[in-house]
C-alpha cells in the first residue's frame, strides 16, 4: 500500500511503526483531498502467499472495530467527504480477529446509512474469502459502487497452489459471475503476476484463458521480481527474463485488447463522474475535464461553452461518446447531449480547502502517517500486486 499511495501522490511515502500496530484515533489525519479519503478497516494478513512479504511484516490480521470505523466516516462527511475507500490487505476476512464472518457486508450496509456519504469503494479483497453475503451488500447497497477491484494472480491451479493462494481459477470465475449476475454493470479488474517460479507455457496459457473468460476492464500486470525473505524467492526455476518479458508483453496485448472492448460497451451510456483534478493529463490541451465514474473508469468530459463547470467533488452526468483502451470519452453535450451538474458538500469543501479553511485538510500533507492516515483513494486500483507493501 505505501507503493501504491507513493504512485498516486507521485512522492515518497512513510510509515510509522506504532500506527501499524494499533489504530490510534488520536493521530492527527491529514488529507489531500478535501472530497475523498481512505478508511483504514484492517492491517496484516493471516494468508501466506508465497510471493509476499505482508505477513512477516506486519504479522496477522487486526481489525479495527465497526463503531470505530463508522465514527471516522462520519467524522470525515461532516467536513465534506463524499467519497470512501475501505482499507485492508484484505477486506473481506474483516471481522476474523472478533469472530464475525460477515462482519465486511455488514459494513457496507452500514456505510449505506450514512447520510452525504455518496460513493463507497473497498481495496482489496481475496477471492478465498469472497462469499455471496458481500456481493448482495455490493448489489443493494446504493452508495456502494459498482466496481471490483479482485487480484487473480494466475490463472493456473497449479502456479495457485505454488503461490499458496488457497481458490482455483473456476472459483475466481464463478464469483464473477455472481458479481454481475446482481450487478450488471460492475466494472471488474485485476492484479496478475507474469513469470512466478517454475511457471510453465502451459501455466501461461492458463492464465490467458481465464483473463478472456474474465472480461477484466483493466488489469494490473507484474513481471515476477524476487523479493528477499519471501518463499518463493528461493524457489528452484526462476525464469529468465526474457521468457517473462515474453508472456508479459503477449498479456498486455490481450487485455488491452478485452479493455478496449470493455470500454466500447459503455459508448452511449449516462454516466456520473466525480470530477477530480489531476486525473486528465491533457484537459489543459483538449479543454475537458476529467473524473471517475462510479464504476472506477476514468473519463474525459467536455463542458458546453457558457455551461456551469463543476468544481472538483462536484458530480456531473454525461453522455459517452467513445471508449478508448484506458479512458472514456464523453462529449455528448457538445451536441445536444446530457450535461447535468450537482454541486456537492465535497465541491463545498474543495472550494474551501483553496481558501484553507478545511479542517485536517491541507493542500499537501506534511508526512503520511500509514495505516491509519487518510487521503485520496487509489484511482486506479493498485498499482503492486494484492495486498503489497
Ligand atoms: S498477497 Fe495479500 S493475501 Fe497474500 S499474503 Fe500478501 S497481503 Fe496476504
């Protein structure tokens, strides 16, 4: 996790110990955006993948407990926060350590009653432990959004087994199917890890077979790297490079490929975006501005000439015109199409945070204090692979 929010700050990230090992409310929590927030639920990992270092880091699961976690939600919509992204190596055995199996779907339900909380995301969660009781919280929930962020890793039983990942590829599909059975709409992605020990083109083939039957709107793809202390580092077979550069390449062809298509099928489509800055690197040059849909994709809107513009945190309805491989396009208002702006408590807070009148909100935070700190949720999804550092 400090991988991925030292990518998405695009700086260096620290740690404190001590906020690991409990989850001190008194830490003082700073953000970077004054609209959204992580929500830490959980730290450690009682799995034992055999490519991670988690587990003997930062040892088994702890979890924090709901009245807790409810609290600081609610603390950070009263200032404006419209968007939460719950935390954990892995979310769904949430509630192991107090003995309730089903504590994650009631969780979501229970951020389903907060009032001004729009949209509520979760990061990540392991398909050993994904039963139906989370996927109908996902499916009746309504500020629960319509996006799943699952890692795969292989898609061989076999390279599974070796990587101590305890589900097989038919389970990982089945719970797909589940998720859109109920949620038609869920854009579904990945993390998948090229070149593990001893993997064989057979094992390859496997994996790409179930990335198609997957239909994954993206895909975080990773050369296996050894990292030291882990089992897998000392494995017999390590590949060669080129062999994992190899199948890396050949996989990112095909899922660039599924994702183009993916996006295509949203051509036509209304879609509310949560207008963020920063996520449309050429809005300066193509005059749009930019935002994540409520299934996590990333879009490019045009604002009409004369119409109101949205201030970050702010939500707009737009049409899509075009689905790129990475991104969505929708210019639809420039031809008559829907353009529809609501100004938010996160617009409100954004607008504020300018001034600097946003409490526990600053323009950047000094030092991220790990775990239990907040700040923008990862958009896109992780950038290392499952739970990683
Ligand atoms: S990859 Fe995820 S589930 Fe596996 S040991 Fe690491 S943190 Fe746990």
């Amino acid at each position: 996790m400090l991988l991925e929010r030292a990518r998405h700050n695009a700086e260096a990230q620290v740690e404190i110990l001590e906020s690991l090992e409990t989850f001190p409310s008194t830490l003082p929590t700073r953000r970077d955006s004054a609209y959204s927030g992580w929500v830490s639920i959980s730290v450690g990992c009682n799995n034992t993948c055999t490519f991670c270092i988690v587990p003997s880091l930062r040892g088994k699961e702890k979890d924090r407990r709901p009245g807790e976690i409810l609290a600081e939600i609610e603390a950070l919509v009263q200032q404006g926060v419209v968007e939460i992204t719950l935390l954990g190596q892995n979310v769904n055995s949430y509630g192991v350590e107090f003995g309730d199996r089903l504590a994650f779907g009631k969780l979501l339900r229970a951020c389903g009653d907060i009032e001004g909380l729009e949209r509520v995301r979760f990061t990540s969660p392991h398909p050993a432990a994904f039963t139906d009781d989370v996927i109908d919280a996902m499916a009746e929930t309504p500020n629960v959004m319509p996006s799943l962020h699952m890692p795969l890793q292989s898609g061989s039983d076999r390279v599974l087994k070796e990587m101590r990942r305890s589900y097989r590829s038919a389970k990982f599909l089945g719970i797909l199917d589940r998720v859109r059975e109920r949620i038609p709409h869920a854009a579904i992605t990945t993390d998948l890890i090229v070149g593990f020990p001893g993997e064989t083109e057979e094992d390859f083939q496997d994996t790409l077979d179930v990335v198609r039957a997957s239909r994954f709107s993206s895909a975080f793809t990773f050369q296996y790297s050894v990292r030291p202390g882990t089992p897998a580092a000392t494995m017999p077979d390590q590949l060669p490079k080129s062999v994992v550069q190899q199948r890396f390449d050949r996989l990112i062809e095909l899922q660039e490929e599924i994702s183009w298509s993916e996006n295509r099928t949203v051509e036509g489509r209304t879609v509310e975006v949560l207008v963020a800055p920063g996520e449309g690197r050429k809005d300066a040059e193509t005059q749009r501005l930019s935002g994540r849909a409520q299934d996590n994709r990333l879009v490019h809107f045009a604002v009409p000439d004369g119409a109101e513009r949205p201030r970050p945190g702010d939500m707009v309805e737009v049409d899509v015109t075009y689905g790129a491989p990475h991104h969505l396009v929708a210019d639809g208002a420039l031809t008559g199409g829907t353009y529809r702006v609501r100004r938010t408590a996160g617009g409100d807070a954004w607008e504020a945070l300018q001034a600097g009148a946003t409490p526990g909100a600053s323009p950047k935070p000094a030092v991220s204090l790990g775990m239990p700190s907040i700040g923008k949720p990862a958009t896109p999804p992780p950038s290392a692979p499952a739970c990683s550092l």
